[in-house]
C-alpha cells in the first residue's frame, strides 16, 4: 500500500494569516491544500468563497483541493476554477442531476470529484464512481472542525476500495474528519488515498512529523 497524500485543511488555520498557513502545509511535506467553502445553509458555518482562493493561489504551487459544502454548488464551479481550483468537489446530497455536474467540472479542466455524509450510503453514488476522480467520505457530519471521527463510516471506504477494483476504476478515495495521529492507521488501512486533516495539523508542535505518521513512514 503506497502512502497517502496529506492535505491539511485551512478550515482551521488562522484566518488573519493564511499565507502562513501555506508555508507551513509546504514546509512539513504536505501535497495538497484542503479548501472547505460552507454556505451556512447546506451546512451550519460560513467560511469563504472565491476570492480567498484566487489570493492564495498566487502564493503556493500545491494542489487546492476545493471542497463545496453548499446548496447549488453549480452555481459556484466555474467562480472557483478561475480562481484557481485544482479539484472540485460538491455533495451528491445537494445536487440532483450529479452526472452532469461532474462533466461540467471536467468540461472546466478540473478533476471532479463527489462526497457524501455519515448518514449517506455508497450505494447512492455508485453510478458516479466511473465519471469521479475523488470520493470524498465525510467521516464526521460537517461543518465544524475538531469533531471525532465515526467509525462506522470506515467500512464506505472499504467498500469503495471494493468497487474500484472491481470495475477497474481509478479514483481516488478521501477521507475527511477526525484525521489525527490516533486514527491514521485505521484510515490507511481501510484503504484511504487521501487523508484530510485541520485542527490536529495547525495544532502540531512538529507538522512534519504529524505529516509523516499520518503517511505511515
């Protein structure tokens, strides 16, 4: 099993200096910037919207992973890919015709990618899996950060891993909530790709070495 990208999530850095954020996701060997944009009404926080992409993306060569936890995230796709977006991924909960959005992403040059909350099955996203780049499997119910991660949301992944085999598929599997030192393992071994992580990360003393151990090296 390959060690997994890291993508440390700005939701919890220090919103008076998130150039500083950037250096230090760099600095402690981080591949990918997690960007969680939240409406108030899809989930119960505001964050930020295009501009604050745009900003940073003049100041780090890292991937921006985008993450849109709002209503009418086709509204949005083509703001946040001017802006800079590298990836974009919305939620199947919010979207009825899903199918069309992710060719849209696509048709903007980005990878697309879809997520799904605890409460949301696998099985409602299963004819997505072959147009999606990323799956992203919320692992706490979102909107706020530092909350645990629920277990039971281990086995989507399981079973995502699954089907991609199954079906010769090449998405990438993204786990988001509860990230730490204490449940990287778990999250590796149930066959995660990409491991989202915020408040553990900009807590950290040592970043690189929490980047490390959450890699598995």
């Amino acid at each position: 099993m390959k060690n997994p990208i890291v993508a440390p999530s700005v939701l919890s850095a220090d919103f008076s200096n998130f150039a500083s954020a950037l250096i230090e996701i760099e600095a402690a060997g981080a591949e990918w910037v997690h960007l969680d944009v939240m409406d108030g009404h899809f989930v119960p926080n505001l964050t930020f919207g295009p501009k604050l992409v745009e900003d940073l993306r003049h100041q780090s060569s890292a991937v921006f992973d985008v993450h849109l936890m709002v209503e009418g995230p086709e509204n949005l796709i083509e703001a946040f890919a001017k802006a800079g977006a590298d990836a974009i991924t919305f939620h199947v909960e919010a979207v009825v015709h899903s199918h069309r959005l992710l060719g849209a992403i696509h048709g903007l040059g980005k990878k697309a990618g879809i997520s799904i909350v605890p409460s949301t099955p696998v099985s409602y996203i299963e004819e997505l899996l072959p147009v999606a780049d990323l799956v992203l499997v919320m692992t706490v119910n979102p909107g706020f950060g530092g909350q645990e991660l629920i277990p039971q949301c281990l086995e989507k992944i399981r079973t995502l891993v699954r089907l991609r085999e199954k079906q010769g598929l090449h998405f990438l599997i993204s786990v988001d909530g509860g990230v730490n030192e204490s449940t990287a393992a778990m999250v590796r071994e149930a066959g995660a790709d990409v491991l989202i992580t915020g408040s553990s990360f900009f807590k950290a003393q040592d970043k690189a070495r929490l980047v490390g151990h959450l890699k598995g090296i």
